[in-house]
C-alpha cells in the first residue's frame, strides 16, 4: 500500500512538472530560452528521468546501496543520502576544498611548509622556493648552494668585488 502511495505521489509529481514545462514551452519564445530542442520531446524525457527515487513500478530506483557511504574522485567528494522518497542516491558532487581526494572515500588536505609559490628563502648561503607538489600542496624545495655563497635577505647576494689588483 505504501509503495503505491508513493508511486502515485511521484507520477503526481512528475505530471505537475511537465505540465510546468509544457505551459512555459507554450509562451512565445520560452522553448528557446530552456534550451529545449524538440521541446515535447524533452517535456516527457524531463519528467520521466530518474537519477534515484521510485522508478516507474514505484520501486526504489537506488544509485547507492549504503546511507553513509562516501565517494571522493577527481578532487570531487558526494555522499549516499537518503532523497525525498526515502531512497538512497548520491548527493550532489562538492569541490574538495584542497582540490584533491586523499582516498577513494575522502578529500585530502595539505600541511603546507610555506605560504605562497615561488618565494623563497636563503640561510647559510643556500636558497630554497616554495614549490607545490603534484596535489597542490607548498613545501619548501631542496636547498641549493649561492654562487656567491652568501644570502642577502631572501635571495642569494650578487656580489662584485670592487677592488682590482
């Protein structure tokens, strides 16, 4: 009983939204501005798609299986949630804050050494810059000898000896 409540609800639903649809296609030049094509054709499609929630037989059409569950790729992290119908289904992808994903089920974060690329720091007549690595995170680079073997502030000194034989 349940189940065809809910299935009664949705196809309610998805009348009402193509309905919507189809009244704006209706008005002059609405179809263009909603980027529809052919716009009965994509009226049904829109209000026939599911990406989680009740499928046609008002059955959950789950595109996950775990509440809870967490998906992190390509520096994009989303979570297994339960929708508006009770079924389980992704939520919208987020942004990792560092950009990247740490594992296959958490963004990742950086400790970062130094504060911006490319400054740099000399101490004992070795220079080093604040390089990022492949995730983006700031470290400090290898130090590397001065030419002249000597630091002046941040940089190495560029001396000239003003005496001549």
């Amino acid at each position: 009983m349940r189940t065809e409540k809910r299935a009664m609800k949705t196809m309610a639903t998805r009348s009402g939204i193509a309905l919507s649809i189809a009244v704006l296609w209706a008005l002059p030049g609405c179809a263009q501005i909603l980027g529809f094509e052919d716009p009965i054709l994509e009226v049904l499609d829109a209000s026939m798609a599911t990406d989680g929630g009740l499928d046609a037989g008002g059955e959950c059409d789950e595109t996950c299986t775990s509440q809870g569950a967490k998906s992190c790729s390509n520096g994009k992290f989303r979570s297994c949630e339960p929708d508006g119908q009770g079924c389980l289904s992704w939520s919208v992808e987020q942004a990792c804050q560092s950009g990247f994903c740490a594992s296959a089920s958490q963004c990742g974060s950086c400790h970062n050494d130094c504060t911006s690329k490319g400054a740099t720091e000399c101490s004992e007549g070795k220079i080093k810059s604040c390089v990022a690595d492949a995730d983006g995170c700031l470290s400090w680079s290898t130090p590397q000898p001065c030419g002249s073997g000597s630091c002046q502030g941040a940089v190495c000194a560029n001396c000239s000896n003003a005496c001549a034989a």
